[in-house]
C-alpha cells in the first residue's frame, strides 16, 4: 500500500469533520481515514456515507486525548501506507456560552483537546508526512478576534516570528493556571478560553510550518491553519450562517492545494484567504 496515498481527519463524524471526510470522498485521490473517539459513531458515519452517498471512507478510532490512541494511529499509518499525505486536525470543544462549569474548569479542559492534545498529535504525526504533504490545523475565527483582547505584552509575544513552540506552551500553561486562580484578566487574557485555544492552534501552526520549512527543505510541504466558518453543528448551534459542507470548503482547499504551492504557508486562512495576524 505504499503507493497508495491518504489522508486522515480527526473528529470526523460529525459537523465540519464529517463534511471534510464527505468531500475529500469525492475530490482526493487516494484512502481517506475518517477517525472518531467512539468507534461506533465512526463506523456508523462511514455506513451512512457509503449507502446515502456512495461515499467510501476507512474508519480508524482516534481519541486525541490519549497517546496511546494516537500512536496506535501513527503505527497503523506507518505500516500500511508507509506515512501520510494529509492530515486535518480538526477534532476540538467548546463550552456553551450558558454553561455553569468554572472558568478555570473550562479553561484547562478545553485547552486539554484544542490545543494541547492537537499538539501530542502533531508531534507524533508530521514525521510521517510525505513530501508534498498537506497539513491543515482547524482553527477558529475567534483566534484572531481575540487576539486584539489580549494585553499589548501577550499580542507582541502571539504576533512574534520567533516565538518557539516551548514558549507557547508556556503560555499556554500560563492562562490554565491565572483562570484557575481567578486572575487570567488582570493577567491580560481575555475572558473565553475558546478563544485562547485557538489562539494557541494558529500560533502553532506558524510554528511548524517555519519548523518544516527549515527541516525538510525542498519537500513541499505546506501547513496552514483555517476557520471554517460559523458553521451549523452541534457546537456553534443551529443559527449559524454556514452549513457543514461550506464550513468544509477552505480546510479541503488547504489540504488539495497542488505541489509547487508555497502559499499560502503557515498562515490562517478563512474563506480561502490569508488573515492578517
């Protein structure tokens, strides 16, 4: 299977994932791996692209907060397809705007899978990428919403091209611990841990992108991150202006774009352009 190519879509059952898996069914030429926490969900995605659409996808369970799951994904990868062609990290959380949970609680879980589980999945997962493999990190238009509400110092240190990927997990570590305490305000965070996840998400994808630009050279990789939208699922709500299949539209244009591409590259991009960050 070596020569046969694949990509790979985390949180894939539902929502936009699902709307991803939908479309790279019909425009990617090779296997394509919806991936799912609960394999029933999963297997019953699969099934219902196949006998509604036509659709044939491979199921393989994922749950990114464990990393025992994700390298039990890396090694299937590995040994069947000799690596890996596309990658969509779009599995993540949020909290309702109504919900009653702590702030320092919602802080910590939600970092937990968008940002730090993202992370452990990145790292296991982009030395098996392929020359002229496309990585697409699923980010939020919030990210760049709430950066201009983050003190000047956070801006100046999010906005850095220096920035190493140790420093923002240190941040990172930095706002669980202020919203545990209370103080993430006064701390110049501002008040959604949504949108510090996601911050979190895009200045990391900067950061591998430059990362892979300098350690493989010449291999034509690309790495962006996008915002999909508002988009109608179970996590935005049903008054959302997007429906799935178009808040799939930029993140599959990311993932397809032709060699030689060298951009857009480490950028966020929403509605198949590149934010200024």
């Amino acid at each position: 299977m070596a020569g046969v190519r694949v990509a790979v879509v985390t949180g894939g059952n539902k929502g936009v994932g699902l709307a991803v898996v939908r479309a790279l069914c019909k425009q990617f030429q090779g296997d394509v791996y919806l991936t799912a926490r609960n394999p029933q969900l999963g297997e019953e995605a699969i099934r219902a692209l196949k006998e509604k659409e036509g659709l044939s996808a491979h199921f393989h369970q994922l749950d990114i907060n464990d990393l025992s799951s994700i390298r039990a994904l890396r090694d299937f990868l590995k040994g069947k397809y000799g690596g890996l062609d596309v990658l969509i990290n779009n599995a993540g959380i949020a909290f309702k705007a109504a919900d009653t949970t702590p702030f320092g609680t919602q802080a910590e879980v939600t970092l937990k899978t968008n940002f730090f589980a993202t992370r452990d999945i990145c790292n296991e997962l982009l030395p098996l990428i392929k020359p002229n493999g496309r990585v697409v990190n699923v980010s939020s238009m919030v990210s760049y919403m709430s950066l201009p509400k983050c003190s000047p110092e956070l801006q100046e240190k999010f906005r850095s091209e220096t920035i190493t990927e140790e420093e923002l997990v240190t941040l990172m570590e930095k706002f669980v611990e202020d919203a545990k305490k209370g103080i993430h305000q006064e701390q110049g965070w501002p008040n959604t841990a949504y949108g510090v996840s996601k911050i979190g998400v895009t200045v990391l994808s900067k950061i591998q992108a430059r990362r892979l630009k300098e350690t493989r050279k010449g291999e034509g990789i690309v790495l962006n991150a996008c915002c999909p939208g508002w988009v109608r699922t179970d996590m935005a709500g049903p008054k959302a202006t997007k429906s799935p299949d178009e808040g799939a539209v930029t993140p599959v244009y990311l993932a397809l774009l032709p060699p030689g591409t060298d951009s857009p590259n480490g950028e966020i991009v929403s509605e198949k352009k590149i934010v200024t960050w």
